[in-house]
C-alpha cells in the first residue's frame, strides 16, 4: 500500500504528472473522472507567487473532488521557495511538490527544475527549507541526472529523503535527453531496491499503455507509476490500466461520441476557468489526441484549431457526433 504522509493511494496508484499548460483543472478534472489516484497542478513559480503574479497564483485553484491534490512548485532561491511553500499551505492542498525535473531551458538555465541537478548540495539545503517551512508533505518530482555522467538518481534519493521528502517521482531520462530516446528504468528501480529508501518511488516516463504500466510496475518494483503525455487528450489510460491490472483484459477504446462529450466537457470547464479567448486557444493541443488517426478528419481538426468562436467550436464537436458517430476504434 503505497502511502504519502497519512495519504493512502492503494496497491498501485496512478498519478498524473504535472505538465505546463496541460495539467489545469479542466483537464484533470477529466483524468480525476477516468481513475487517476492522484493528481499534481503545473508547476508555480516560486518568484511569482511571492510577486503574487496573476499567473503563478491561478494556478493554486484547486477543488475538493480532485484529492488527494499536490501542488508543485519550482525554483532555485532559498527564501522564495520557502515562502511560497508556507502560500501553498494557506491553499490546503494534500501535498506539495518541489519540481527539480523540468528541463525547458528558461528554468533548466536559472538553476531551477532539472538545473539544480548540477549542484545536489543545494538541492538538499532547499528542500530541507521548503519541509521546514510546511506541515505538508514533501514530494520531489525530478530525473536521474544532468547528463549520463552525472546520474546520481541513488544518492540523491537518499539525501532528500534523510531531509523529509517523504515521496519521490523519477522520471527515467537527464536533462540533456530531454524528452527523447527511450525512459530508462533500471536507475528508478535501483532506488526502489536500495534497502535504506522507506518513502514511495514513483516511476515515470513512456508509459503509454496498459500492459506497459503493468509491467513497468512488475519489472522495476515501483510504488506506482505516474503517466504524462500519454493522458493529453486521452484521460481513459487510466481506466484502461486499472482495468488491465485487475483482469488482464483490454477495455474497448472509447467511442467517438465519448470522445466527443470529453471534449467538449473539458471545453467548457475551461471557458469558465480560463476565460473565452484562452478556453478557446488553449484547449487546441488537445484536439489532435482526442480524435487521433480518424481517415477523413482533416477539415474538423483545421477548423478545430482556428476557429475564434466558442459556439463554433461547440457546432464543429457537435457535427463530429453527427457525422462520425459510429465510427469504430481499433
């Protein structure tokens, strides 16, 4: 039973991983729905919310039917993180998250995210800060490295965890891969393994199936497994998993009317969220996921990213039912 502070996520928690611009209330709000155990908010800035940026300080809403909820927030100074953890508090989520995973180079280059794996020492001094500064627990979301020489991922577990994280998620690539070649587990599960670990180890990177998210599990010992990309525009991985864990058999993919309704609920919670310029715009990175390899699809998608309109967006999804209903997903 994996457990966070008095938290208990089960036998095999999924979690969502925080993603910039993607990781909102819209969209997890549709994860939450399709079995994800816990989710986290994109990642804050921690100069922002101590700047009370309009930006930085929406990000903290969050609401009672998405916990357990962490809020994640990065940066690379002493005294800012340490106040933004104590405004993170006042927001009472079940958890804070400090992200020292993201390598975009804005915040990788400020010593911040992935950045702060060139220097592991101050890695420690700040999150010894920040679990001072809470009653919260502690989770540190981050990958195994720099670069391939300085894969410390063991190491570094120990330490954070001997200053009170009292999670971690280990995404399996440095800095420097970026997003590309292929998750490498073995380092996560070597933490797992090492006998003075006692918090949850998280697994994270290409889990893009269920059988690979049963098997990941299986193979590299991890407390869960904590899916990313593979839920942009397609919220029932996490049925689907939970699903295949439990019977060894696939769920049939969602229809096209499901796809639909998704869609549009998560259209619409983000004009309300968001506003109607930026609940339109933002939600076209997700059109493209939800209605993936559809023949005959080009002019919807075109006119899904381009129109202006809220209510043209809503006839355009509803001519998508109409039009494409029965098709059938293999």
């Amino acid at each position: 039973m994996a457990k966070i502070g008095n938290i208990e996520l089960g036998d095999f928690p999924l979690l969502l991983a925080p993603m910039e611009d993607v990781s909102d209330p819209p969209f997890r709000a549709l994860c939450k729905k399709h079995g994800a155990d816990l989710m986290y908010t994109e990642f804050i800035s921690s100069e922002g919310l101590i700047r009370d940026a309009a930006k930085s300080v929406q990000k903290l809403d969050i609401y009672e039917y998405e916990r357990p909820i962490g809020i994640q927030i990065f940066g690379s100074d002493l005294e800012p993180m340490m106040r933004s953890a104590e405004i993170v508090e006042a927001t009472n989520p079940d958890i804070l998250d400090i992200n020292y995973g993201c390598p975009v180079k804005k915040v990788a280059c400020k010593g911040a995210g992935a950045g702060i794996l060139q220097d592991i020492p101050k890695m420690v001094k700040l999150t010894e800060a920040v679990v001072k500064s809470t009653k919260l627990p502690v989770t540190v979301k981050t990958r195994l490295g720099w670069n391939e020489d300085t894969k410390y991922i063991v190491e570094v577990a120990e330490r954070l965890q001997d200053v009170g994280i009292q999670a971690i998620s280990i995404h399996g690539r440095t800095r420097q891969q970026m997003y590309k070649g292929v998750a490498d587990w073995t380092l996560i599960r070597e933490v797992k393994n090492n006998p003075r670990i006692q918090i949850p180890v998280f697994g994270n990177g290409d889990i893009d199936s269920p059988e690979k998210a049963v098997e990941y599990k299986e193979q590299f010992n991890v407390d869960g497994v904590m899916i990313g990309r593979a839920a942009i525009g397609y919220p029932w991985i996490f049925r689907e998993i939970k699903h295949f864990a439990k019977t060894g058999e696939h769920l049939p993919p969602p229809t096209m009317i499901e796809r639909v309704d998704a869609a549009l609920e998560h259209l619409e919670t983000g004009l309300e969220w968001k506003g109607q310029r930026l609940g339109v715009v933002e939600m076209r990175r997700h059109y493209a996921n939800y209605f993936r390899g559809i023949h005959g699809f080009k002019d919807y998608r075109i006119r899904l990213v381009t129109e202006e309109d809220p209510d043209e967006v809503r006839k355009v999804l509803l001519e998508i039912k109409e039009n494409f209903g029965d098709y059938v997903f293999r």
